[in-house]
C-alpha cells in the first residue's frame, strides 16, 4: 500500500467520522426541538383544562378537625377554601417549574450541539468561501435566536391567569 493510498483512507475515516457526528447532532437538534414543543404544548393543555375546571367549578369548604400528634388543628370552611386554592396553585407553580427547567435545559444542550455543527460546518469547509462556491461559503452568517424563554415567559404568564382566576374564583 502506498503512502497515498493510505492518506487517502485515512482522509476518508475523517470524512467518514465528521459526517456521522454531523448526522448525529442534526438529528438530537431535531429530537429536542420536537420535545420542547410537546413539553409546551402539554403544559399549556394542563393549564387550558385546570383554567376551564377552575372557573366552572366552585372550591365548597367543610369544617375540619384534625388531630396531628397532640395538636388539635380546627378550620372553618373558609380557611379550607384557601387552603385547597393554594394547594392546587403550589402543584401548578411545581408543573411549571419542571417544565421551565426541562426548557432551560433543553437550550442549554441545543446550545452546545449548535457549536458543535458550527465546528463541523467549518472543518468540512462549508464556511470557507471559494471552496465550494466562486467567492462565496456555502453556509451564511447566522444569528441565535433563542425562543426557549418565550416558551418560559409563557408558562409564567399561563401561571400567573390560573392565580388570578383562583383568587377570584
């Protein structure tokens, strides 16, 4: 074998290499966007269903009597309502902050594999111009345009109806 034909294999390995962590990122780009998307979605349906249950229905109070170690705890059917209104407020604000922080961290990842395809871009060259186009890159010049704390700014919108809605409810 000779000392081209073994360059030549060893370009082709690289080649090979580039091309299969570029499929390989392209494809988790696409999977996380998606699952953003169903993470959003999904929460918005929760919220959409417990703002529809919550302004139709009325939150009834009963008196309470509990006995927790030695205490006696006593409330009237006004405190239960509130009780039960911030109950269901704190697992609604928990749903959101799953979803906020699955969100976050979803950028922070989609981040990191769009440098890494700006990395792969470069090394096969699609930045450089001339190589493949007379005087122009293949690729052009990009801006990030984060969207993930849209989708956050959402959820804390969605969040802040469903108090109002329980306050006047």
């Amino acid at each position: 074998m000779s000392d081209n034909q073994s360059a030549n294999e060893g370009t082709k390995l690289k080649f090979d290499a580039l091309k299969m962590k570029y499929d390989d990122q392209v494809a988790l780009l696409r999977f996380l966007t998606t699952f953003d998307f169903k993470i959003f979605s999904g929460f918005l349906t929760i919220q959409l269903a417990f703002a529809s249950w919550s302004s139709s229905h009325t939150i009834k109070g009963s008196e309470v009597h509990w006995k927790i170690f030695h205490h006696k705890i006593h409330l009237l059917p006004s405190q239960t309502v509130i009780a039960t209104k911030i109950g269901l407020l704190i697992i609604d604000a928990l749903l959101g902050l799953v979803a906020a922080r699955l969100l976050h961290a979803n950028k922070l990842r989609r981040t990191a594999i769009v440098g890494i395809v700006r990395n792969l871009n470069e090394a096969f060259g699609f930045t450089t111009p001339g190589l493949y186009l007379p005087e122009r890159a293949i690729n052009v010049d990009h801006t990030y345009r984060p969207w993930a704390y849209l989708y956050i700014f959402v959820i804390l919108m969605s969040y802040t109806g469903i108090v109002l809605i329980m306050l006047v409810g």
